[in-house]
C-alpha cells in the first residue's frame, strides 16, 4: 500500500513534465571542434576523467565550454577498440530523435581530427554531477576524485523514486518513441543523478532501434552476450559486430 501511494504521488507530482515535447531534431546543435573539446578537459588530462564507458568504448570527462562556461561530460570514443565506430553511430542514432526528463540531455556530438590527424569522435552530454547510481548503491568502491559527490546512503523513498524514474525512461523508449529503443544495457552505472538525485539514463552505445533488431538477423546471433554480464536482457542476448 505504501509502494502504490507513492507511486502515485509522485506520478501526480511530475505530471506536467509527461507533457509532449517536440523532437528534439527542431532543435540546432551547436557544433564543436576537437581543439574546443581539447581545451574544455585540460588536454583531455586525467585529472578530468570520471568514468569509462560500455567495454572500454569511450572515456569519459568532465569539461568546462568556453563559450558560455557551462559543465559538461564529454564521451570520447577509443576508436581502437573493435565495434567502438558503430557505438558511436548507434548512440547518436538512438539519442537524436528522443526527449524526456529521465534521458540525459544530449548537447552535440563531434566527429573531427585530432592534432596528429587521427579520427576524432565524441559525445557532448549535459554533467550530471551527482554521478551514476552505482556510486550511491555501493558507496566504499567510490573513487579518490568522486569525493566531491558527497556519497550518502540511499534512503528507502530515494530508491523508490529512482525506480520509477527509470522505469519512465524505459516507457518512453518502448512506447512513446517514433521506433521503440532498446538500451541493451541497462546498470547503475549507466543511470545518472542530477543536483535533485533525478534519475536519467545514458551511455546508448550498444542501443538498438527495436524493428531494425528484428527485421535484421546480423544483429542477433550466438557470437556473444549484447550487454554487461548480469544485466543483459534475457529475450535479447546475442550480437554480432556485423
């Protein structure tokens, strides 16, 4: 009775925020360049990272833009890694057309050379600075440079308030999109808190568009398990890169 009371109250409170938005692509990115991305995360130094993407695919940095000294987390993709290209293609082809309160805002990608000539990709998403749900769900394992976060245990309403947050992002995405999304790889770390512990997903490198993945057998095969071991979907399994 307590789980459907609040399940209710918070529906009711968030209710204006379930109103249609337009799609996102009526709205004009900014464009970046690698030498501004560069600039925004000190040389992309060390000192900035703060979490590593789906298998190693992409780094992940926290930056300050120039031109309006707004905070960003910048996605950049180790193009050296197998399949990481078709991540990147993925994630910008799931995240262009969607909208809502529980996905992390995209601000641009950047596809682009570096300064030795090497092909340059990345993903510029708004900063999240509570950091991800695994940080709060296991607090000890919380890095040196994560304690500015704060980490604090997770109240009982918290983490039913998380739930649901989730589960209305994945809503959205199976119901409410022009195509139904699958994430493929939905875990606490890949679900970030804002300043008001609001729950939002990322990191859609190993997303599908729903009537593709079924109406093309390359993406299912027996070649390995899509997603992180644990998490993976059990009526959605297999991949192949091809």
């Amino acid at each position: 009775m307590v789980s459907f009371f609040i399940f209710y109250w918070h529906k009711w409170r968030r209710e204006p925020s379930r109103q249609p938005s337009r799609p996102m692509t009526t709205k004009t990115f900014p464009k970046m360049s690698y030498k501004s991305l560069f600039k925004a995360t000190d040389g992309f130094s060390s000192t900035h990272l703060i979490g590593v993407g789906s298998f190693e695919k992409g780094s992940v940095y926290k930056g300050l833009l120039d031109e309006d000294g707004t905070i960003v987390a910048i996605k950049v993709i180790n193009l050296q890694r197998q399949g990481a290209s078709q991540s990147f293609k993925a994630e910008c082809k799931a995240l262009k057309n969607i909208r809502h309160r529980n996905l992390v805002k995209v601000i641009t990608s950047c596809s682009s050379i570096d300064f030795q000539g090497n092909d340059f990709k990345a993903i510029v998403y708004e900063y999240m600075p509570n950091g991800s749900l695994e940080k709060w769900l296991h607090p000890e394992a919380v890095a040196q440079r994560d304690e500015e976060i704060g980490i604090q245990k997770l109240t009982l309403l918290q983490r039913i308030i998380i739930a649901i947050d989730v589960a209305s992002a994945l809503d959205y995405l199976h119901h409410h999109c022009q195509e139904p999304i699958l994430h493929c790889d939905l875990k606490p770390s890949n679900i970030l808190l804002d300043n008001d512990l609001t729950a939002q997903i990322g990191d859609f490198g190993l997303a599908r568009i729903f009537r593709q993945a079924v109406s093309n057998p390359a993406l299912t095969s027996s070649v390995g398990v899509r997603g992180t071991i644990g998490y993976a979907a059990p009526g959605y399994n297999f991949y192949s890169i091809s």
